[in-house]
C-alpha cells in the first residue's frame, strides 16, 4: 500500500543541539544564515515545547507536538546544498502532507522567519505570539 506523508518514525532533536548546529554552519557559510535564525526565532518565541525538529543533511524538518506516528505531514525548511535547493538567495518551505496534496514556496531569504511562522500556523496551528491556535 502506498501512503502520502512522513512513514518513518520521527527522530526528535533538542532545539538546542539543531541551533548549535545550524548556529555554527550559517557562521561558517553566511548563505545558511536564515536556517539559524529560523530556529533562533522557536527559541525567542519559546515554541519549543509545541514544535519538534531534526535535520536531514542540512534542512530542518518540522512536525507539531505531540510528534505524530507515522504517516504523518512534515514541513520542510531546505537549505542551501539540499537536494531539493531553492535558487541563489532564496529559501524553499515545503509541507509534505498525507493526503499528497504537497505545497511549496520559494522566497527571498529576507522573508524566511515570517514564511516560516505562516506554515507553522497554516499547517499545525501552532502561532508565534498570543493567538492560539493548537499550542
């Protein structure tokens, strides 16, 4: 039986390692830097406990908490060097949904914290500030 979406059991990273990480990348190559800022944002925001992450290469790939099982829909922040690599200065913000009815947006790097809060809120519901949603 073929599914949509993630089929793999999400492997959870403390957001602390995936900044320290991505922190130290975007130091050493200035193109990743809105990757480190995406995630110092769940930190300034205090999303942590709403959000779960890991990386896969360089992309940071995003589910609501509790982490569902599997099939489960991912949103997908891909970096430079990705195998699905948005163009020279832009970023690329993809949800892989289970019904397959996948949705991907290129912009320019400058807008990738505010692209990235608009998936958090149009696909798990989770909001940076006081409106709430699921979290």
């Amino acid at each position: 039986m073929r599914t949509h979406g993630w089929p793999y059991p999400f492997e959870q990273y403390p957001w602390v390692e995936i900044d320290s990480f991505l922190g130290d990348m975007a130091e050493r190559h200035p193109e990743m830097q809105h990757m480190s800022d995406i995630v110092k944002s769940v930190f300034a925001l205090d999303k942590t406990e709403a959000l779960a992450a890991c990386t896969s290469m360089h992309d940071l790939i995003v589910v609501p908490t509790p982490i569902p099982k599997p099939p489960y829909g991912v949103v997908a922040v891909r970096a430079p060097g990705s195998l699905r690599e948005p163009g020279s200065g832009l970023i690329r913000i993809e949800h892989l949904s289970v019904t397959g009815h996948d949705y991907v947006i290129d912009r320019p790097v400058a807008e990738a914290v505010p692209l990235f809060w608009r998936f958090m809120i149009d696909k798990f519901g989770v909001y940076p500030g006081r409106r709430q949603g699921r979290h």
